[in-house]
C-alpha cells in the first residue's frame, strides 16, 4: 500500500491537467500513486498507464470526481491537486510530515503564483 495517493481531478479536457500532471510525476516521492479523475474520455496519448491511474468518472462537479478517486485510493494521505498548478521539489514531504502526529487529520498548503506571492 503507497502511503500518499495523489489526486487530480479533471473537469475539462486533457489540455487542463498536462501541465500539472507532467510536474506531479517529475517531482513525486518514490512511495506514492497518482491518480487522474476525468469526467471526459481520455487515451492515455503519453503511454503513462503503468505510473498513473486514469478513472473515467461521468460526474459534472468536483465533489463527484473527488469521491470517485477517494473510493479508488490506496494510500494512507491523500494529496489532492487541482488542475493548472504545478508540483516542485519536495512538494509533499512538509504536508506529510504533519501526519506523524495522531491528532492531525488534515493539512492545507499554500499556493504561490509564478511570482511567488501567496494565493490566498
């Protein structure tokens, strides 16, 4: 069993969540899964069917897609990341190392822009 499933969920097309799936694989930590929530049909262009789980989901909101994936999800954290951001270096582990405490049961990270200004 991974200990961290890392989640995208996809409600447009293919074209919305390259971006941040190509930085998810590069940056991801060695004991994790990555899996693709979509509500449209998807190929699998790239061949990445061995290190990602694509789930064709027909749902119309975010809420359905998440529950799919969730349902789906093997690791003992789940890391959801919306589409159009981009994974660096590291990205997981601070998140993560919050999960050491028992008492913690769910973390918020911040977002920066490209300018690396807070999103709030």
């Amino acid at each position: 069993m991974p200990s961290l499933s890392i989640i995208i969920p996809c409600l447009g097309d293919a074209a919305e969540f390259d971006g941040t799936l190509v930085s998810v694989l590069q940056h991801r930590p060695a004991d994790c899964e990555v899996i693709v929530v979509h509500r449209l049909p998807y190929d699998d262009p790239y061949d990445l069917g061995d290190e990602v789980r694509f789930l064709h989901w027909p749902g119309t909101s975010l809420v359905e897609l998440l529950n799919a994936a969730i349902a789906e999800a093997d690791g003992e954290v789940l890391h959801l990341v919306g589409c159009g951001l981009e994974a660096t270096e590291g990205w997981t582990a601070a998140a993560c190392a919050h999960f050491d405490d028992p008492e913690v049961s769910a973390v918020a990270p911040v977002v920066f822009n490209a300018d690396r200004q807070a999103i709030v």
